[in-house]
C-alpha cells in the first residue's frame, strides 16, 4: 500500500495535499472544512495587520482553462487568524498548519512577524511576496536586491519555520539568480508559484473582472508547466535544506504526480479546490495513490525529484 505522507522542516504531514492560499481559507468555516477533509494541512489567506475588504467585485472569475482573480488581499488581519492557530494548537496538538502572512510596505512584514515570532504560534510561516493583485504595489520577488535586504533583517530576528511564496520566473538567469539569494538565508521551504500576474480575459468584447480594468493572476491548468519549470528549477539550485512547494495547475493525480517528479515537498491545490470544493483532495489523493501502485512507488521519495532527462 502506498503512502503520500511527507515531511516540511521537521513536521510530518498525513498527506502531501493542502490548500493553496486565498482557496478556503478566509475564515474559521472554510479552515474547518479543510481540517475536516483529506488534506495534510491547510494554509490561512494571507494576513495583513489590519483587515482589508480587497478590491471591488467582481474580482474572480472561472474560464474553461483555470481562473482569472484580483482579490487585492481581501483577509480578516493577523491576529484573527493568530488566534484560530493558537487555538488549533490545543485542539489538534499533532497537527501543524501554515499561517500565510504579506504586508504593503517592509515595515509592516517585519511587524505582522515579529507578532507571530513572539507569540506561541509553533507551526509554519509563509511570507507572501508574490501577491500581483493590489494597484500600485509591485510583486517584491519580482526585485531581487530588495527581497535580500528584506530577508537580512526578517533573518536578524525572526528564529520560527519560514518559507516565502514567489511568483514565477521565466528566464534561466533568473533562476540562477533568485535560487543565490534564497541560498543565502535559512529557509524552510520556497513556495512555486503564486498566480500568473496580470493576466487578461474577455469575454465578448469586455474583461471579465473590475479590478485594474481587467488585468489579474491566471491560475490553474493554464499554469502548470510555469509551475513544474519553476519547482524543478529551484529544486535544481537550492540548498537541500530549503524544501520546495508545488503550487499550480493541479485538476488530477497526475498533475500531483509531475509536482513531486519535479521536486515538491507538498503540493497546494488552489483554482480546482475553488471549483469542487474540499471533496477534491479524496479524488487527487486516490488518484496519486493509483499511479504510484500501478509503478510500484511505496512512498513520495521513491520519485521526488527524479524527473529523467533525454
Ligand atoms: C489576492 O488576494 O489578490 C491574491 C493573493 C495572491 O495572489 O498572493
């Protein structure tokens, strides 16, 4: 019988699905619902200090090929999903979750971390610096030099698990180059990849979502060789303390089957979960446990980042 549990830092997972962040995690109800499902783990909408309503509707819509969105970081402020985490801590003492957090400015990522470093929160942080979403804040990961003197400071401090969330590169040096930066730091995981910023759909003669008149993240089947390129690009140069998480174009076990193949620790399912609900994780994780009997693979490290070459 074959297993998909895997390991992040030094916390083990019952199964290497969850959540992609901004899918069913605005609030306690929808967080339940992933407790309550085949996921591993859930992760929480990314944070800000304060709550924000996000952008104006409509700001998500489904196309035949994944999904264009502009939240704009709609979210309910760190300390609200701080406390639910707190919380869980007690209720599901052998479970660990991911508390996704972003500011608008430096200053407020080095406060909403030095809140989840001093408090008792003992699971995974990730900090967003891929959110395409909100007028006239560029994606941070997107300039490398500020990313590293972010991420000297947050180092100076800030002793918990984190991981960051990236947008997609898209040129070879570029790996190179983000791959030397996040080398440099003591990261538990990296998160490949957020959606395809700004992005354009029509329909008829009109876009399809108000925000930035039209212009949005791409998300789902769209997107999966950027992702399989980008996971296995930094499974290719990160240190191999630095775990890698699959985020992108997952609809089968299939799709979670090339992830791991490419390099992935634990794959996140976002545009799929939204269209099907959390039901999908029973499907895609029956799905992978097939393929993996049908090749004779007992656990994920049989085939983690074994994808072969011509
Ligand atoms: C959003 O809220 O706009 C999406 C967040 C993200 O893509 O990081």
């Amino acid at each position: 019988m074959s297993s998909t549990k895997t390991t992040i830092g030094n916390y083990e997972f019952e199964n290497c699905l969850m959540n992609a962040a901004g899918v069913y995690c605005y609030d306690r109800n929808e967080l339940e619902q992933i407790i309550n499902s085949d996921a591993g783990t859930f992760v929480t909408k990314s944070a800000t200090l304060n709550p924000r309503e996000g952008n104006p509707l409509p700001r998500y819509y489904d196309t035949k090929l994944g999904c264009i969105n502009s939240m704009g970081l709609p979210n309910l402020g760190i300390d609200y999903y701080l406390d639910y985490l707190l919380e869980l801590q007690k209720t599901h003492p052998d479970r660990t979750f991911f508390l996704s957090l972003t500011g608008l400015s430096s200053e407020e990522i080095h406060t909403l971390l030095n809140k989840v470093y001093e408090s008792d929160f003992n699971g995974l942080t990730e900090l967003n610096l891929s959110c395409p979403n909100v007028p006239g804040k560029p994606q941070m990961a997107y300039d490398l030099e500020a990313t590293e003197k972010l991420l000297n400071k947050v180092f100076e401090y800030f002793k918990k698990p984190l991981g960051v969330k990236l947008p997609p590169y898209f040129d070879i040096v570029h790996f190179d180059e983000a791959a030397k930066v996040f080398n440099k730091f003591p990261l538990t995981f990296v998160n490949c990849i957020n959606s395809i910023g700004n992005g354009l759909v029509i329909n008829d003669e009109h876009v399809v979502i108000k925000p930035k008149q039209g212009f949005g993240g791409i998300g789902g089947e769209y997107i999966k060789p950027t992702a399989l390129a980008n996971v296995h690009a930094f499974y290719q140069r990160l240190n191999p303390s630095i775990q890698i998480i699959g985020t992108g174009g997952i609809l089968t076990g299939r799709d979670v089957f090339e992830h791991i193949l490419c390099g992935a620790g634990i794959v996140q399912i976002g545009t799929t979960l939204q269209k099907e609900g959390p039901e999908v994780f029973s499907r895609i994780t029956r799905e992978l446990e097939e393929i993996m009997d049908e090749k004779g693979y007992k656990t994920l490290d049989d085939f983690k980042g074994k994808l072969k070459y011509l």
